[in-house]
C-alpha cells in the first residue's frame, strides 16, 4: 500500500472527516472509487480495510471527504488517526520527474563526490516544498540530514539504482 495521508478530525455531523495529506497532488484522490484505512501505517496490505469514496473536497491546505461506511459522526471518530493509503495500481501514474514518497524511502542518498550521505528514512512536507530525511549511521552515531527536495540539490533520482544523488557535503 502507498499511504496518502492521514484522518486528522471529524468534520462536521454527517460523516465527513479531515485529512492532512502527505503529497502535493490530494485533488487527484477524487479520482479512486475506494481508499483503503488502517490505523498503521506500516500494517501488511491484508489488514487494510477498503472504504467507497462518495465525496472529497479541498478545503484550506487539506482534505475533506465523506466516505459511505462512515454515515455520522460517530462513526467518523471512530476512525480518527487512521491512515489513508492505495494500492499502487490504483493510483496515478506519476508524471516524469514526480514521485510518490513512498517510491523515495529507503532509496540511498550519495552526493556529488560519491560519497554516501545515509539512506531515506522520510519525507516533510513544509509548505514551501518536500524535505528529505536521510539517516546515516545507527545509534549515537547516527546522523540525521535534512535535504530540500529541489532541484537546486537534487540532482536525479535513479529508482531502478535505488539511489539519489545530491548536491550536498557530507559535513552539512
């Protein structure tokens, strides 16, 4: 599964409930018949559950959507704080140099020099534009990047490679 977002509130009387997206594109979910919730993240697809989607709309930096099982709001507090994720094959294809964050964690991380940075841990969304979080080493020694996701710094993104390279020191 490739998790969207997350429920954040109940809005409203009737169902509907708030979203906090984790991409920049939440409008084209409208276009997905179903969503699938769970309350982890990182739970095996099996244990996602699928919702029919009767209605999204934006609503500030956010999402607002009524889904079919979740007639009151009851029903929609019952469900706060699940996450909201896809499988791939129902999602958009991403167009050329757009990924889904998913597709990025993990992916390892090597600068200019070829030296190797750490590896993608996660993604921020700050407004302005994405962070990567890129984690080298374990434990005390672990040390932790915060890459703009832009092209002044990135420089490409190989994902059959399963690697990212930056314009970035490793002392930064």
């Amino acid at each position: 599964m490739i998790v969207l977002g997350r429920i954040v509130a109940p809005f409203g009387v009737q169902g509907w409930v708030k979203i906090h997206p984790f991409g920049d594109d939440p409008a084209s979910w409208r276009k997905m018949s179903h969503w699938w919730l769970c309350s982890d993240d990182s739970a095996p697809d099996a244990q996602w559950k699928q919702y029919a989607l009767k209605a999204c709309r934006p609503h500030g930096k956010s999402l607002v959507a009524a889904l079919a099982e979740v007639p009151d709001r009851n029903a929609a507090e019952a469900i706060d704080g699940f996450f909201i994720a896809a499988p791939r094959e129902a999602l958009p294809q991403p167009e050329s140099d757009e990924y889904y964050w998913a597709d990025l964690v993990g992916l390892d991380v090597v600068n200019e020099a070829g030296e190797a940075l750490g590896t993608v841990s996660g993604l921020l969304a700050t407004g302005a534009h994405d962070v990567l979080q890129v984690q080298d080493g374990e434990g005390k020694e672990a040390v932790e990047r915060l890459i703009p996701f832009v092209a002044a710094y990135v420089l490409d993104v190989d994902l059959p490679a399963r690697r990212i390279r930056v314009s970035w020191q490793k002392d930064w």
